[in-house]
C-alpha cells in the first residue's frame, strides 16, 4: 500500500519530543492508517479505546507487519489501553474483567516495545457515575493495579493520563508504583484545570503529552480551536521536552490543521 498524497512532508526528527498522531486518522482499519502515517512521524499512537470483543487488536499476523514496518521507517508505537475499563469500580467483577482486557492488550502488543501503555484511571463506574467516596475508590484502584505487577513491562512504560478529576488525588499513587504521567493537554483545557500549574508540575514526569484542541464541549478537535496565546505557552513549556507529543485527533482535516498551527506558532516563537 502506497503512502496517502494527503501528507506531502515528512515531520520525524523536526522538534525536540517526538511527534505522534492516532491511528484513526483515515476511515479505515488500523494498519491501513499505520501505513500511511508512517513516513511522516516519529510515532503513531495505537488507539484501542472500546474492548468489547478485542476485534481492533491486531493479530500476530499483524504486529508481525507492525514490527517490520517499523525496522524500515523508523517509527516507534505507544499504545492507548482501552477506556471503557473502570479498576476503582466498587464491583470486584468489574474491576477483575478491566485487569483481564488490560492484559491481554499489553500481552498482544508487548513486541512492539511500545514507548509507553496511556491507562485511565476512570472516576467513573460501569454505569457512567462518578464516584463520590474519592478515598474507598482509590483503595480500589491500588488493589487493581498491584494485580498489574510482574507483567514483563517496567512500570514506567504505563502512563497515568490526566482526566476530568483533579490530578492530586493519583499523583502519590502514580509516584509510589513507579508509573510515569500522560499529560493531556485536552482535558486540562476542556475542564478549566490549570494549565500553567499542570505544566510545571507534570510534564517533567511525562513520557507522554496528548494536544488536541475543543470547541463547544466537542473534545479531540484540531489545535487551530484553541486560542494562539495558549498554544504559545504550550509550546514554551515543550521546547525541552523529548518525549511523545501525539496529536490526539480523529481525522485528516484535524491533523493537517493542527501540524499547520503547530509549524507556524512553533516558528512564532523563535
């Protein structure tokens, strides 16, 4: 399959970080996007979002391409784990069948060596509510995730992504398992948190940053919807940063126009 003409320049290697996108660019399956990124970042961010029925993961077949793929342009993966798993559920069921989908994701990608496994740590319960008793929920998401030790992945390699809550209420659980930070830049932006504040605190744990922009309440749109004063101090806290900015977004218009903001206010800023 010949790379897409709809991304005529290649952008590996042209920042300080690594640049990623999803690989839910183009309506199709997942290597068919992959292919035609590939030639044009430093890595794709495998998206598995829903895991009922584990029909998006690639088989070995597949990650056998993947890999190949990845010898001969020079392309790293990170791996979104599915979000549709709640470890702090108050149900034991639950919580046991989100560790179950967990492991069988890392199992099937672990050649890959991804860069990093992007977790949530949902507030939410199966049934879409927020849990009240923030201390009872935490106990539960530490029982979930010391069943997750000693699955042949160094504990830095999973990412605990910011989300809707406060980021205090994990941040001494992130630290005491040894996990890093994914900080979306999205989700700070979309729930009034402080960006500044989230920046200086988190970045230096980040092994991973998703920036994605929003408008009306609609997430993971293209960077060009965010105001260029906050794109601009975004960028100020990334100029030393090496590790995996990935722009979270859903289609090829999103991507173009968030790689052009980025270009343009990237050279602003010189």
């Amino acid at each position: 399959m010949k790379p897409s003409p709809s991304l005529i320049k290649s952008y590996k290697g042209l920042w300080p970080f690594k640049l990623a996108t999803t690989s839910y660019i183009y309506p199709d399956h997942l290597m068919p996007n992959v292919v035609n990124l590939a030639p044009f970042f430093d890595e794709i961010e495998l998206v598995f979002f829903e895991s009922e029925g584990q029909n998006n993961l690639p088989e070995e077949e597949e990650i056998g391409a993947l890999k190949d793929l990845s010898s001969h342009q020079e392309l790293n993966f990170n791996v979104h784990l599915p979000i549709d798993i709640f470890l702090g559920d108050r149900s034991e069921e639950v919580r046991a069948r989100g560790i179950s989908v967990l492991k069988m994701v890392i199992e099937r990608t672990l050649p890959l060596n991804p860069s990093t496994y992007t977790l949530h740590l949902s507030l939410r319960d199966l049934n879409g509510r927020d849990e009240e008793d923030v201390s009872s929920w935490r106990k539960r998401l530490i029982r979930s995730l010391e069943k997750m030790e000693g699955w042949g992945i160094p504990q830095k390699q999973i990412s605990i992504e910011t989300l809707g809550y406060p980021f205090e209420w994990i941040e001494d659980i992130v630290r005491d398992f040894g996990f890093s930070v994914c900080l979306d830049l999205g989700h700070i932006l979309l729930y009034g948190q402080d960006l500044q504040g989230y920046m200086e605190k988190y970045l230096p744990q980040s092994s991973i940053v998703h920036f994605h922009g929003f408008q009306n309440g609609n997430d993971h749109l293209g960077i060009d919807n965010l105001d260029g004063k906050t794109v601009d101090l975004i960028l100020s806290h990334l100029q030393n940063y090496t590790g995996v900015l990935s722009i979270e977004v859903f289609s090829l218009n999103d991507l173009k126009n968030s790689l052009k903001t980025l270009e343009e206010r990237w050279a602003k800023r010189k």
